[in-house]
C-alpha cells in the first residue's frame, strides 16, 4: 500500500487495488479500510467519480466497523467531494438501517404482518415492503425469521 500511497503518478492505482485484495485475504480491516480510501481518492484524482464513490463508500463501511473515526471523518470528506451525500457510515448491519427501516424490521422480527406493521406506522403495506426489502441486504438476511438475530448481531 506504501507504493501506491507515496506514488502521485496514476500508476499509483494498481498498486493500490493490490493493497486492498491482500489486506482483504490476510483479515486485516483496518488497513484494508486506509487502502480503500487512498484508492478511492487516487481513483477520483483521476476522474473515475463511479468506482472512486464505491472505494470511499466501501473504505468508510470498513472504518466505521473498525471504530477508526478520524479515517471514517476523511472518508465521508473524499465522498462529499466526489459529490456523494452519504447518510451514515455504516452500508450493512443494524447501523446502516434508516429509522424507518428500523422501526419496520422491529415490528416484523415480532412477528408481526405487514399489514399490521402498516396499520401500526399509519404507512402503505408498499412502504412496509420497501422498508423491507431495502434492510434485507443490509443485515445480510434473506426471510423474517432471520432477523432477530440479525438486530442481535449488530
């Protein structure tokens, strides 16, 4: 990571997506974390604003499960330049939930039905779907039985 850190050329790419696959495999999130955002940086250096948003996205996930704030308050600063507006830090888990999405996946890890959770929220059953299916992925889950412990695990 060094290299492509040190490096200003655009060669300094490579590097750095090389930094980040070896701190993947050898678990080292932190680092991993610094990777991504040194891309995400040099990638949007470069113009490449697409891949640069989901390096720096990715990089202040990683930082934020790592409690690494000052890493987090750069990453969230590159990803406002890149002209991104990211609402939280977190992209999975409980704390990526909006309250909203919180409030449903509550309700309906109790059992409750989405017509229900619906009449409960004074919401449609769609948003209630929605809600649903937009918090699924973030904790990493695929029916309502799993979340309970996916709320737990956060």
């Amino acid at each position: 990571m060094l290299r492509g850190v040190l490096d200003l050329s655009p060669a300094r790419i490579q590097p750095l997506r090389e930094a980040v696959r070896t701190l993947a495999d050898a678990g080292a999130r932190l680092e991993q974390a610094r990777a991504l955002v040194e891309l995400g940086s040099a990638l949007f250096a470069r113009g490449e604003v697409a891949p640069a948003r989901e390096a720096l996205a990715a990089g202040l996930d990683l930082a934020d499960r790592c409690g690494a704030l000052a890493l987090c308050r750069r990453a969230r600063s590159e990803l406002v330049a890149a002209g991104a507006r990211p609402r939280r830090n977190a992209r999975r888990g409980p704390h990526a939930l909006t309250p909203g999405e919180r409030r449903t996946v509550l309700m309906a890890a109790e059992g409750m039905t989405n017509r229900e959770i619906a009449q409960a929220l004074f919401v449609s059953v769609k948003t209630v779907e929605g809600q649903l299916a937009a918090a699924y992925p973030k904790l990493g889950v695929h029916t309502r039985r799993e979340l309970a412990g996916a709320l737990s695990n956060g």
